[in-house]
C-alpha cells in the first residue's frame, strides 16, 4: 500500500474490536485473516489506527497482538485511541 514514489501513504482505522458485522469470534478471525494477508503479501500500511471499542485489538489477551507484534522492527505505526481522550503512538518498535 505505496504511494508512486514507493512511501507508504495508506492507514487503517480499526473502530470495532475484530472487522465487519457478526458474531465476536467472527470479527476477530476477519481482522486476523486481514492482517495476515497484508503482512504475507508485503501490502503493509504506512499505519493501523485502533478507535473506540477497537483498542481491545491492542491490549493484552487480544486475538490478533501477536500479529502485530509479529514483525520485528514493526513494519507500521500503531495509535491506539480510548474514549477517554489517551493517545499512543508505537514507533517501529512494536506494542509494549
């Protein structure tokens, strides 16, 4: 997911915890299915974005962490933003 000039222009907003409409375990085998298919074809955004319910994505006991820490340096910027207003970036280190 690259610009002409090859820099990585694209972001990914997860706003649910898993991906589409359907039951729990259905979303997070969507988003897992999603991000392993970016990280196996190399279309890696240049960030993935979690809102709202979809920062459950990004704390411990999520279905889908350790794909997003699967990479070493991480490959993307990960925000992860409550409803309570709290920000953080994770660099190309990955989660801690």
């Amino acid at each position: 997911m690259t610009d002409r000039e090859g820099g990585k222009s694209v972001m990914i907003q997860v706003m649910r915890d898993g991906m589409g409409v359907a039951d729990p375990a259905l979303l997070h085998t969507l988003l897992r299915k999603y991000l392993q298919l970016l990280l196996e074809n190399n279309t890696l955004p240049g960030a993935i974005c979690f809102f709202g319910s979809g920062v459950k994505m990004v704390v411990e006991g999520s279905p889908v962490l350790d794909l997003l820490q699967s990479a070493s340096p991480l490959p993307w910027s990960l925000c992860a933003n409550s409803r309570l207003g709290t920000c953080r970036e994770r660099g190309r280190g990955g989660p801690r």
